[in-house]
C-alpha cells in the first residue's frame, strides 16, 4: 500500500500519515520531526505528499528550497505533491482596499501575512505568490505544476475564504517519472497539428533519442496519447478549452484498453487525465457563468461532473448558476451536495445562505451564515452582519438583532442599510419605551451625521421663498421607495388623487427599484412630476430635489426598506416633514415637523421627539380598499357553523415577541375550545416548531394552534372571528384590511405612535370598545367577545360599511386638512424667516 505524509497535521484521516514539529501535537501525530529535514524516510518511500500553510514558516533564503529538495527526495517517482500557502498577491490586494475593509479587517489580513504569533511556531517569514512559488518548485526538478481551487483532501486552511476571496494559493506538482528526461525541450510540440500523428511521433522519438522501430502498437499509442496530453494542455494554456478537452479525450480513449491499464503509470496518467477535462470543463463554465448564460454554464459543470464525481467546487458551481435562474430548490439541493464532500467550504455555506435567505427559510439561512463566519473568520463581514441581524428580528430574536446592527455601525458608520434595520428592531423591542427609542435613534442619527458631515445649503438659498405672493401655489415633494403595489399605496394615492392642483404642485421622487403596472398608474393618472432617484446617491438626490424648488418635502418611509429619508439630512428644502412609512420618530435633525393626530402624539409627549408633531386636524390618514378586499368575499361567521371561536394572527411575524405570546396563551387558556391561526407565506417548518414550542412551554398545545403559509387572499381575514393585533408594533394595514372584510380587531393602546396604530385606527372608525388600555384588558376583551356570538355577527355584518362611512375613507375631506397643514407650516416658516431677518 503506498504511504501518504501528511506535513503539519494534527487530525488523523485514513492512509495518510501526520508529521507534526510541534511536540505538543506528538500525541496526535505520528512523526514528531522538522519537515525540512526528513532524513528518518528513505527515499522514494511516499506516494502523496500533503502541506498546509506550512513553507511561509521557512525562510526564503535557505530553508524552503531544503525543504521542497527533502520533500521530491522522499516521493515515488510520479508523486504529487499538494501545497498550500497564504496567497501574497491576494493578502496584499485585500490589506490595501481601504474602502471595503476596516482598519480591524485589514489589521486580520496583515495577520494572515505574518502569522498569528500566538505561540513559536505561528510565524511566517517568506510570502509566496503563484510565480515565486513555481519558481521554488521548478529549481527543485518538479513537473506538471498546476495551481487548483481546492484539493478536496482536508478541512484546513486550504479553504479559507475571507472577505468572499480564497485566500490560499493550492498548488499541485509531481515528481518526475523515473528515467524521465527532465530537462527534455519539447517547447516545439505544442504546435503539432494532431492529424499528423505519424510524423509528429517521429519528431517526439528524435527528441528523446528513441527509434520508432523499437516501439511497439502500445507503446505508439501511449506516444499519441502523450501528443495529444501536451497539445490539450497547450489549447488550455491559451484558453481554448472545447480544442483542449477534445485532445484530453482521444489521449483518454488511447490510454484506456485493458492491456494499457495494467501499467499503473498509465493509471496514474488516465487519473491525472481526468481532472485535466473536469478543469477544462469547469473552465468553460465559469466562462459561461461569467457571461451570464447560465444554463450553458450548468451544462458544462454537469460534464466536469462526469471526469470528477468528488469535485465539491462543482457542485458549488453549479448551485450558483441555478440560483441565477432562480431555481433556488434545485440549487439548494447542489450547495447541500458540495457541503456533503467538504462541509469546511465556507463560500459554499455562504451562497447557501443567501439562497435559504431568499426562499424565506431563515432558520436554516441563519445556521449556514453562522456557520460561513466560524469556517472564514470573517466576523467583521458587514453584509453578512446586517443578514444575521434581518433574521434574527424577522424570528422574534431582537435583542441578538440590535447587538448585530452596533456591530455595523462599529464597522462602518456609513453603512446606510443599518439605518433602515436598526429603527425596526428597536420599535418591536418589548422593553423599550417612547424615550427609549426616541434616544435610539436621535444617537444613530448623530453617529451618522457626524461620520457623514453632509454638507447643507446655506439659509439664504431659500430667500426668493419669502417673496412669493400669498396663496400662491406650494410645491410639495415626497420621498419614498414605495410607489408601486405597495400598502402605502392605499394611504398615499387616495392623496395624490384629491390634491388640489391649482395650489399645490406635486413632485414624486421616487426610490422604486422594480416599477410595475401601480407605478405607471400613479404617473399616468395623476398630475405630478415623477423623479426617478433611484440611482442617485443622497447627496446628488438632495441637489436634485435642491434645485427642483420644492418647498416641502415630505418623507414618506423614514427607516423603512428602500426608504430615501437620509436625503433629508442634506436639508434640500425649507420644510422638511416625516409622515406615514415609519411610525416614529426619525432621529434626523433636518426633518421639521413629524404628521400626527392628538391620539398618536400626545402633547406632553411632544419632546420627545427631534421633529415637531404637526397634528392635522381631519386625522393621521385616509385609506383606499385594495381591489381584491371586494364585498363579495366576506364570509359568514365561522364561529357560527365551527361551534369554536378562531382567533386570528395576520401581522409580520417579527412583530412576536415572548410577551405578545404569552397575552394569546391566556386568551386560548380562557377559551379552551377556541384556535388561533397564524397566517404568514414564511411560516416554514423550522417556524412553526418554535412557535409550537413556545405555547407549549406555557401550558397551550399544538391542537389550539393553525399555521397556514399558503398563497396570501384577502378572503383569508374573514376566516377568523376575531382579529388579535400585535404590540409594542401594532398593525396598520392589516387593521384596516380585517375591518374590510367584516374582522374585528382587538389591540392595546400602547407607548408611542408605534403601540397606537391600531387604536388610532378603531377610534377614527367608530369602535373604541376594541381599544384595551393595557395588556390585561386585551385579554379581557377577547376573551368576552369570543363568548358573545351575537355581537361578532353584528361585527362581520357591519364593520365594512363602518369603515368605508368613516373618516378614514374620506379621501377628499382628509387630503383638505393635510394640505390646510401644509399651508399652516408653510406660515409657520414664513414667520420664523421674518423674524430672523428682523434680528
């Protein structure tokens, strides 16, 4: 059996010897030795040599060409050799990319260059690139040097990714034949054509000082097969692989007749065939992976496939290229594949994530993140971050969310999507009051403003505003990423409908990233000037909305996904409003004002906010039934023909929380017979054993509990008999929405505009007996409307014709007193100006 070493090891594997200089590893080892002095092996005793991050411990000037000298004297002739170093030319381009690395990022990269230094041994003293190292192995007689992705042997530092980049040079090279001519010039063969065979034979024989005569039929085919070895590595050399695998094939098809296979030579040199065309192969595809034909890209991994079945960067591949045509099952199935050859492989754990992220399976997105920073040590990787801190709030975890955004914004102040998560977590925090967020975010405001420094305009740029006549028209200009088919659509376009345009000029700047039949519809429709700001930083969108002449400009997402409320810190218009998208303050000293009603915002609350509450007098909002919440599709009360009351849960699912659970356990504890559905489309199976966990763990059993993910339909609200809202975060929408399809909705009036949206909402409707003024009353509430069945038949018959005889349906009355206050803080500026003047 041949022996195989193992330099540098410490974990056993099968048939390969560990020799280890560390003593401390001796037990684990079997031979404690220097590995550039192996005198204790004779030679030709290995068939394999393998080292890890081993050869930068050597010295360049010496040590290492002893080292790699002892290593081919103790290999067989025909050994490989597998060598793995810290890739200096990669290192070196990563520790001077001052934009995407940190200074502690770049102080681990430097690291990785010179060592850890936690012990004698963790220090490097030679940098290695792909020329240095070639260089190294050539002068010591060693052939066929092919530098590899991976080699698929061990777990160890081989694999390293940091940053997203492997940052190991993998290199594998032979010891020559025995009685191999190795200084051989065959730097002429390259350009013989294939066709002619016989005289391209003739001139390998006069190059090796050999007779044709002497040869026999296998002896030509395996000089054919040697030819076409040569020139297939020649048309790979120049990147003309479908030339380079057709020679690859014929050398194969000559090599591989019984008689040819009995000469382990040959075996060795079919073996070696073989991850020639799965490289060719692979190279293809990463071609057509890099032009973006996909599918072709899949083809030609498939057939590496073919000559490497244990290739788990193929698998890899081919998982990527079908996430690109977003087959994500299927390349789910490819990660998991190359995880079971190499579960070490972070980039695969990576990517793996991304594609359970997508498909919304955040429980086991969140496992292979976690498990992609313990393999690459890249725990300072910011967007790997911010996806660990997104699911662990979308899973109820919002401490653990909180603690990943501080993490960021230690990295990077600048990074504008923690400004867009961060806020969330807070306000669905349980623990956390109005003064507690309002101080969040007043100090994520600072801490960006001051790493920012934006620069404003200066006061007197807005001067000619004074003069204009009274009464003449404003421009209004809002700022969101939500004009498309989007619940703020049912908010804000009953008010783009009913403006008034003979007094206000209306200008949408817009965020959207994916337009659709609703944008259109928005610009078709309705008067206004439409701005696509989308590509535009917030400095070049703030000079944009600057010079369009807007007098106010209302944010409509605050902290929101794709929100642009970060173009305000730039103070492009003399008004400046937060209104709708996020319910609470912003934290952006360049707002002004923040829309309210006096139930949302109470006055003595009103410090408590960096913007200014700005009540509007015919309410906080107005709302437009979605198309498909249609009469039609209210049914009958359940409860009458189930002989159970079903509750029903229709918020976001982060909006959970132990508290809110443990209020519905009490409410299905007081109703034994009575169900709660939870219906969200990312209830996958990872989620409802947490949640049937959690109301196990408190004394309410799965046979209470419905958890639906099927396709969202309106009809769906009207499948409850009751509605239970969320808090400290109530619903909005999906309030009204179970109002329109006849749904009553119990809720809590809670702290801060956040914990009163849903009261707001009831009170502006006309049904304040569903609005509890603590957590005890909530249940109280539900439990006694549940036992009254005449009264939620009342509810189902009447709510929808409530709610559309409401205030809240009164698009042109509420779009009046929204532009009556957009007058009022236009005077309130207008007065503000004079004075200063005046002083």
């Amino acid at each position: 059996m041949n022996r195989k070493l193992h330099i540098g090891g410490k974990s056993e594997q099968q048939g390969w010897e560990l020799l280890n200089v560390n003593k401390a590893a001796a037990p684990r080892v079997d031979h404690v030795e220097d590995a550039s002095n192996l005198q204790v092996f004779d030679d030709n005793t290995f068939a394999a040599i393998y080292a890890s991050h081993v050869l930068e411990h050597f010295n360049y000037a010496a040590q290492l060409k002893k080292a790699l000298s002892e290593w081919r004297r103790v290999l067989l002739p025909g050994g490989r050799i597998y060598i793995s170093v810290p890739d200096l030319d990669i290192l070196t381009e990563l520790f001077r990319d001052r934009k995407k690395l940190t200074k502690d990022e770049r102080f681990f990269v430097m690291r990785m260059m010179f060592g850890g230094q936690v012990d004698k041994f963790d220090f490097h003293v030679a940098g290695l690139n792909e020329e240095f190292l070639t260089d190294y192995l050539q002068s010591e007689d060693f052939v066929n040097i092919e530098r590899v992705k991976g080699f698929g042997l061990f777990d160890d530092s081989s694999n390293l990714y940091y940053k997203g980049v492997l940052i190991s040079l993998n290199v594998v090279a032979e010891k020559p034949q025995s009685g191999q001519d190795e200084n051989a010039c065959l730097d002429d063969l390259p350009a013989l054509q294939r066709e002619n065979s016989v005289s391209a034979l003739d001139t390998l024989y006069r190059v090796q000082g050999q007779d044709t005569v002497s040869h026999g039929k296998e002896n030509i085919y395996e000089d054919v097969s040697a030819i076409d070895i040569i020139l297939g590595d020649a048309y790979s050399e120049k990147e003309k692989y479908d030339q380079a695998i057709e020679h690859y094939q014929k050398a194969y098809g000559l090599l591989n007749t019984p008689e040819l296979r009995q000469n382990p030579a040959n075996r060795g040199r079919m073996a070696r065939l073989n991850d020639k065309m799965a490289a060719a192969h692979k190279a293809v595809g990463q071609f057509q992976s890099d032009e973006g034909a996909f599918e072709e890209a899949i083809e030609a991994y498939k057939n590496a496939l073919l000559h490497n079945e244990r290739d788990y960067e193929i698998y890899f591949k081919i998982g990527f290229n079908l996430n690109a045509l977003k087959l994500f099952d299927e390349a789910i199935e490819f990660y998991n594949r190359s995880l079971a050859l190499n579960p070490r492989y972070a980039a695969c754990h990576l990517y793996l994530a991304n594609t359970y992220h997508n498909k919304k399976r955040f429980y086991k997105a969140k496992a292979h993140y976690e498990e992609y920073v313990r393999l690459s040590g890249d725990e300072h990787n910011i967007r790997v971050l911010l996806r660990l801190g997104y699911i662990d709030g979308r899973i109820g975890l919002i401490d653990q969310a909180i603690k990943r955004c501080e993490q960021v914004l230690h990295l990077d102040p600048t990074y504008r999507t923690v400004y867009q998560q961060l806020p969330m977590h807070v306000l669905k925090n349980c623990s956390f009051t109005q003064k507690d967020v309002a101080k969040n975010n007043r100090t994520l405001l600072d801490t960006y403003v001051k790493a920012l420094q934006p620069v404003r305009p200066p006061v007197d740029v807005f001067a000619d505003r004074k003069k204009r006549p009274a009464g003449a028209p404003l421009n209004i200009g809002y700022v969101t990423g939500d004009l498309y088919n989007h619940t703020v659509m049912q908010f804000l376009e009953p008010i783009l409908a009913h403006h008034n345009r003979e007094q206000f000029v209306i200008h949408c700047f817009s965020n959207v990233q994916k337009p659709d039949v609703v944008t259109q519809r928005i610009i078709d429709n309705y008067e206004l000037n439409y701005v696509d700001i989308s590509e535009l930083d917030d400095a070049d969108a703030a000079a944009l909305i600057l010079d369009t002449g807007v007098d106010i400009l209302v944010d409509l997402g605050g902290h929101t996904n794709e929100s642009r409320a970060l173009v305000l810190v730039y103070k492009p218009a003399p008004v400046q409003v937060t209104y709708l998208g996020y319910p609470n303050t912003t934290g952006i000293e360049a707002i002004d004002y923040i829309l309210a009603d006096r139930g949302t915002i109470l006055d003595n609350e009103a410090h408590l906010f960096t913007e200014k509450p700005f009540y509007i007098d015919g309410g906080y909002e107005c709302f437009k039934f979605h198309v498909n919440a249609g009469k039609d599709k209210i049914k009958p009360l359940p409860a009458l023909q189930n002989r159970f009351t079903t509750f029903g849960f229709f918020n976001h699912l982060s909006k959970i929380n132990t508290r809110l659970i443990r209020r519905f356990a009490e409410i299905l504890k007081a109703s034994p017979t009575s169900r709660l559905l939870f219906h969200r489309s990312d209830i996958d199976d990872e989620r409802r054993k947490d949640l049937y966990a959690q109301f196990q763990a408190i004394g309410v059993g799965p046979q209470q509990l419905i958890m639906s993910n099927k396709p969202f339909d309106y009809v769906v609200f009207s499948e409850v008999d009751i509605a239970l809202d969320a808090f400290p975060y109530n619903g909005t929408t999906t309030t009204l929405d179970c109002l329109a399809m006849g749904t009553p909705v119990v809720c809590v009036y809670g702290d801060g505009p956040h914990s009163r949206a849903s009261a707001r909402i009831l009170n502006r409707a006309g049904l304040s007996e569903l609005v509890a003024q603590n957590e005890e009353e909530f249940v109280r509430l539900a439990v006694d409307l549940a036992q009254d069945p005449e009264r939620m038949t009342m509810y189902r018959k009447t709510l929808r014709q409530r709610l559309e005889d409401s205030p809240l349906c009164d698009h042109k009355g509420f779009t009046a007193s929204l532009e009556a206050t957009y007058r009022k803080m236009w005077d309130e500026w207008l007065r503000a100006r004079a004075t200063a003047d005046a002083a």
